[in-house]
C-alpha cells in the first residue's frame, strides 16, 4: 500500500521553527516529485514548496521565499520542511504529495499530486 505520512506539526510561537517530515513506505521517494502544500480554514489549498526527483531544483511559494527549506533523504525515503520564523498567518495542515510527472514549479503551481498524505496541523500563536 502506497502511504505519505507527514509528522513535525505542532504549536509554536511567532518566530519559532518546526521541522516537518514526510516518510514513505509503500514506494521509493527516488523517481517522485516532491511537495508540501497547506490549507488554513476557509482558505484554497496553497502550494508551500517543491522539490524535483532528478536535479534537486526547488520551488517556493512567495509567502514562505527565504524562511522555509525543502529537502530530501532518499536513503531515509523521507523529504523535510525546515520552518524558520514562523508567523500566525503560515498556521494550516500541511500536507505532503508525491508525482512523477511534474515539475516543481508546476506541481506547487498547479498542486499536482499523485499520492497524498493526510496532513499535520502548524499552529502559530503566541
């Protein structure tokens, strides 16, 4: 069975980090773009950041440029999201997704996902 499951989420005040991760089991993360995404109540679903399988090119949303850092362990199956200076306004599930076809840019753009995971809560709040 194919499964992302995302942990790290968590209540953190304004300016703190969290460290969220997405572990694999089912498939190997080699071939797959990778990315996070977060929905917030009554917001769209917003494509955070992505990573591709090959280059290790990345993409970032605008609101998270020069704060948070994708990465990936493909000997641990698993691709990180580094949050530094969190703010209320970045409080939402964050999910992780998995595609072979895609992009970074086009699968954060687009939010294009072939598997998904289930979400972790962030909650920013002093």
């Amino acid at each position: 069975q194919l499964q992302l499951v995302e942990s790290g989420g968590g209540l953190v005040q304004p300016g703190g980090s969290l460290r969220l991760s997405c572990a694999a089991s089912g498939f190997t993360l080699d071939y797959y773009a990778i990315g996070w995404f977060r929905q917030a109540p009554g917001k769209e679903r917003e494509g955070v950041s992505c990573i591709s399988s090959s280059d290790g090119s990345t993409y970032y949303g605008d609101s998270v440029k020069g704060r948070f850092t994708i990465s990936r362990d493909n000997a641990k199956n698993t691709v990180y999201l580094q949050m530094n200076s969190l703010k209320p306004e970045d409080t939402a599930v964050y999910y992780c997704a998995a595609d072979l076809v895609t992009t970074p840019q086009a699968m954060c753009v687009f939010g294009v996902g072939g598997h998904w995971g289930q979400g972790t809560q962030v909650t920013v709040s002093s």
